[in-house]
C-alpha cells in the first residue's frame, strides 16, 4: 500500500465540512480527513487504523478539493465508487477547503444523535394556526360568553365557523382574565370540514408539536417549534409495554386475554407519550399546554393498543387491522393526560403488519412523489418492505426476527458500550470495532453481519453456513466448533468472543427473508435488482449496517453504495413532518389508500426464494 502522497505547497489551513454531523473545522491542509475529523471529535470508523486497508471510513466529496486517490483507494473502491466521489477518509488529505458527507455506515456510534432528523425538506404548512386576539371584557353592554366573544373576533379576523370542543371551552374563562383578555387563538387547518379552537395560549406563546415514534421496544419523541419547524428537543425511552410482552405477537395475546390486560397496554403506551412530553418541555422550559398538535406513527399493532382497537383479529389470519384510514382525535381520548386539548393525528395504516410508522418513513424519504424506482426498507423484527416503480407502490412485510438486536446470538447484545459494531478480516485475523472503544464483550446486530460476511470471506464459512472444521480459525469447543473472533485475552470479560454455527443460522434466517421478500416486490413488478435507481435502508439496526457486508452475504442486492441511502430513524423523521405540513397528511392517506399489500405467505414463489435467499 503506498501512502497517501504530500500535498505540495499546501495553504497553512483548509476548511472542511463534515455532513450531516454538522462539524466545521479548519486544519492544517494535507491533514488526512480522517485525521482532521477525529480532531473535531467527529467518530469515523477506521477498523485497520489507516492502512487502506479495511473500506470503514468511507466518506463523499460533496465540493472542494482533495489529493488524487491512492492505490489503495483504488483497490479497495474501485473505479465506479471513486467516480461517485466515493473516498476512504484515511488516505484522502486536504488539497484545499473541502465538503464530505459521511455515510451513516461510517459513523462510529456515539455520534450517531447527530445524525437523527434527516429527511426530506417540507413546505412549512401546520394543521393549525395561532391567530393574534385582542377582546373587549365583557360590560353591562356587552353580556356575550367567554367563547362567544373570542369566536366573533376569530370571524372579524376571516375565521369563520370556527367550533370549541367542551374540554378548551373549560379552560377560557381563567385564561382570559389572567391573560387581561388577550392571547393567540390557536385554529385547526382541516384539510376537509370544519376548524376548531384547540386552545388560547399567552400573548407571544409558540404553539408547539409532539411527534411519537412508538415503537414496539422504544418510544421516540421530538418537541417541534409549528411556527419556525424547529426541532426543539428529541427524547427516548423503552416502551413500557415490555414488562406485558416482549414483542407485538406476545402483546396482541396479552391484550386478548382480559380487559384489564388491554387497558394496562393502553396506559402504559400513553403514559409513556406523557413522560416524554414532559421531560422535553422541562428542558426546552416549554410548559406542556403549549402542546397543541401531536402526530404518533407505530405498527398497527401500536396504533391499535393505543386506540384501543380491538388487536384479536390481528393476531390470527389473515391478519387484518381493525381500521386503517388517518385519525384525528384530541389527545384526552387516549388517556395522554399532559397534551389536554392537542389534537392527535394518527397516519393511515396500510396493513396489520405495516404500520403507520412505515408510511412515515415513505414520505420522510420522498417516496410518495418520486419518479424514481425506489426500494425501502425498515428492518427490525419485522422487516417492511416497499417498491414504488412507475408510481405504484408495492409491499409487504417479512419476519426477520431479533438476530439483528443481538438477540438469540451466543455472544450476542444491545448496542451498547464494548459492543463489537463492525468486524473486519485483515492479514489473516479478525480485526474489531466496538462502540466506545472499549475492551469488546460481545456482538451487536451490524458486528454479528461483519462478522458472518468476513468468516464466509475468510473461508471459515461455507455457503451454507456450516463452520470449516479444518480452518485455521475454527476452534473446536465442548459446544462444538466455532470461529474466534476475539481471543480470550482481549476480551473484555476474558473470554473467547466466537461465532457458532447456531449463530450463522439465525443470521441467515433474518436475511434470508429479507431478501426474498424484495425479490418477491422485484419479481411482481417484473424488476430486476439492477432496475432500481435508489435504496433507502432506515431502522436502528439498518442505519448502521456495513453495506458491504450486506451485499456479501446476499441480504441485500449488489448495488453501486451509491443506489444506497441509510436514513436513521425514518419513522420519526415523517412524524415531525407530519407535523409541519398539511401536504404530508394528504400524502399519507393516498400512499396508504394506494399501496399494494403483497402478503407474502400466500406467494408460492416466496418459500423457494427464501430456501435460495439462505445461502451466503
Ligand atoms: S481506516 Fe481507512 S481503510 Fe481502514
């Protein structure tokens, strides 16, 4: 490997930008953009320490200048991603002010925040609107109601008809006096029939959003400004429903079993919205009625225990929802007692098993509108999948169990500090990064991927998963033989970190149905893999996978990384922009109205693709 050449005369410091983590720094030019980001305390994954070797720290030259690649650049790359503007971060130095964008997969974790609220830009357009008042308090002239004299004001001001629900009437005497009988009138913006009062907030007040991502282990919050689209705060906390069943099929049986079940499954979903509303209005000092709009997107198995729609008929085939169009309710009808009068939208459902939370991140991507041929994928326990191709979207829902949450995996874990996040086969050993850089205990769902993909590569792996006994870096152990990642001696805990065979089976399950579940989407659209223009991978786990190591190991199609686009949380990114923009709600309902549900059980072709999709 040579390396990466001096810059001749250099200018005494360059700029460089790091998108989308939001670093500027200027730096001596000639500094390697991995040496320069790491001095911005700007984490980027580089497994071989800056040899070239390894393909980690991948970024890409938005504008500016950097030196030519090097061979090992070339090597490692190849002529296509290098002409994408594709360049390894340890060998590319600055020739001059610079942009990079650095890929979520190159992202070591503790920066990952930074990177949450991408998405596409929406036209600011809340569903409601705070109108300045100013009223006259009532005389021996003039006896009309609290209510009847804001709504005349709101119709001098061309509001007309507007309604107030019983709950906002209860709070306008108090705040009109103590508010000396003025405020901002805050008015729904129906997309159809007719505005409501929602609330009467102090002079000067911002009237604030809640968006919920309520997902079946976390639940995700963002405190959103509806007059500047601000994010003001984002928070997270586990889903409390947990303690009632780990996943959604356990909790449908839960919620089935009494009444009382059903309604603990309520209230924990709720109190958990609540909490949060409350923790993100405490440290943005926002007090909580200033709340009035509130989005909550979640799997329709979320959706419903949180309606309290009924969720038997979910659990049993085929699987249908108990409703699936857009609601609006105000926020007090679902027990969420700190939103009072908010109003609370729920996006439209396409299918028990994809969610609201699913249309979100299609619309947060830009898949409502697109021209082009797109593919999405939200990976978690359950993988949704969508194609659009001409405008008509198709999609489906595969079982992908929890092997990419580091569950039912020997040396398996949460994401967490000591985590091996990326593995990688250099000079004949496995080298490993784990998060915090700590002494490694164990593999998180994106290690347990490197790790499959790097023994197949290694030749520890046979194509149908089986360990190679007599490879040198398979042990034999009284659990039978296995790959060892990690010698005892670097471990955290002292002991061998290795992968089993059982391991490799559970990882090619999962992928093994993802896969056929796209190729089951491609196949009906008459497509071919090479067909599509863009790939959108978004969940926890999706965000951070090695792309290459997906490919490898055949879970998702061989693409240019630049078909490739890993967007964080996707679900949340469409709630907020639910939240801003009246358009996305009209979109939402047509992608929902017009998707194509393809229930992949009943496809004769999807066992014999997923017996194929196994192989590595
Ligand atoms: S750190 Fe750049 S290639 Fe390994």
């Amino acid at each position: 490997v040579r390396p990466a050449p001096p810059v001749s005369s250099p200018p005494a410091l360059a700029r460089l930008d790091l998108q989308p983590l939001g670093r500027r720094i200027s730096v001596g030019a000639g500094s390697t953009v991995l040496a320069a980001a790491q001095s911005a305390g700007a984490g980027i994954i580089a497994i071989c320490g800056g040899s070239g070797k390894c393909g980690t720290c991948r970024v890409r030259l938005v504008r500016g200048t950097l030196t030519p690649p090097t061979d090992a650049e070339v090597s490692v790359l190849g002529a296509g991603a290098l002409a994408d503007g594709m360049r390894l971060a340890c060998q590319a130095r600055l020739a001059g002010d610079a942009e990079v964008d650095v890929p979520a997969g190159s992202v070591s974790a503790p920066q990952r925040l930074a990177l949450e609220g991408e998405g596409v830009a929406v036209v600011l357009d809340p569903a409601v609107e705070a109108v300045d008042v100013r009223l006259v308090s009532p005389g021996p002239g003039d006896l009309r109601s609290d209510a009847a004299r804001l709504l005349d004001e709101l119709a001098d001001r061309r509001h007309d008809d507007v309604a107030a629900a019983l709950e906002v009437l209860r709070s306008l005497p108090p705040r009109l006096r103590n508010q000396g009988w003025a405020g901002r009138a805050v008015v729904s913006r129906p997309v159809r029939g007719a505005p409501e009062l929602r609330a009467l907030l102090p002079p000067g007040a911002t009237p604030l959003g809640l968006a919920i991502d309520l997902g079946t282990t976390k639940v995700a919050a963002y405190l959103v400004s509806l007059e500047s689209g601000e994010v003001l705060g984002r928070s997270g906390t586990m889903n409390p429903q947990i303690a009632l069943g780990e996943d959604v099929l356990s909790r449908i049986a839960r919620a089935n079993s009494s009444a009382t079940s059903a309604a603990r499954l309520q209230a924990g979903a709720a109190s958990s919205i609540d909490s949060l509303a409350v923790e993100l209005c405490g440290r943005t000092r926002c007090p909580p009625d200033r709340i009035v709009d509130a989005v909550v997107v979640g799997n329709t198995a979320m959706h419903h225990l949180l309606t309290g729609l009924p969720v038997r008929q979910l659990g049993e085939a085929p699987h249908v929802p108990a409703a699936s169009a857009a609601l609006e309710v105000l926020a007090s009808e679902l027990g969420l007692q700190r939103l009072g009068s908010a109003s609370c939208y729920l996006p439209p459902v396409i299918a028990g098993f994809v969610g609201a939370d699913h249309v979100a991140m299609l619309l947060a991507c830009g898949m409502a509108e697109t021209r082009a041929t797109m593919l999405a994928l939200d990976i978690g326990t359950n993988t949704e999948i969508s194609l659009v191709h001409r405008g008509r979207l198709r999609s489906c829902s595969t079982a992908s169990g929890p092997a990419f949450e580091g569950a039912h995996i020997g040396e398996g874990m949460r994401a967490a500090p000591g985590a091996i996040e990326h593995v990688r086969y250099l000079d004949g050993r496995f080298s490993v990064q784990t998060i915090g850089d700590l002494a490694p205990i164990g593999l998180c769902g994106s290690g347990v991927l490197d790790a499959v993909a790097e023994a197949r590569r290694a030749g520890a792996l046979t194509e149908r998963g089986s360990l190679a006994r007599d490879h040198r870096l398979v042990s034999s152990t009284p659990d039978g033989p296995a790959c060892v990642l990690v010698e005892g001696k670097n471990a955290g805990h002292g002991r061998d970190i290795v992968l089993r065979r059982a391991d490799v089976n559970e990882i090619q399950l999962a992928k093994g149905a993802i896969r056929a579940g796209i190729d089951v989407l491609l196949a009906d659209a008459g497509l071919a893999a090479g067909d599509l223009d863009e790939v959108v991978v978004a969940g926890a786990f999706g965000t951070y996978l090695d792309l290459d190591s997906a490919m490898a190991i055949g879970m998702l199609p061989r693409l240019p990384h630049g078909a490739y686009r890993q967007v964080g949380n996707g679900a949340g990114q469409g709630a907020v922009q639910l939240l801003l923009s009246r358009r996305q709600r009209v979109l939402a309902q047509q992608l929902a109205r017009e998707a194509n549900y393809v229930e992949l059980t009943v496809r004769r072709d999807f066992a014999d693709r997923f017996v194929k999709a196994m192989h590595l």
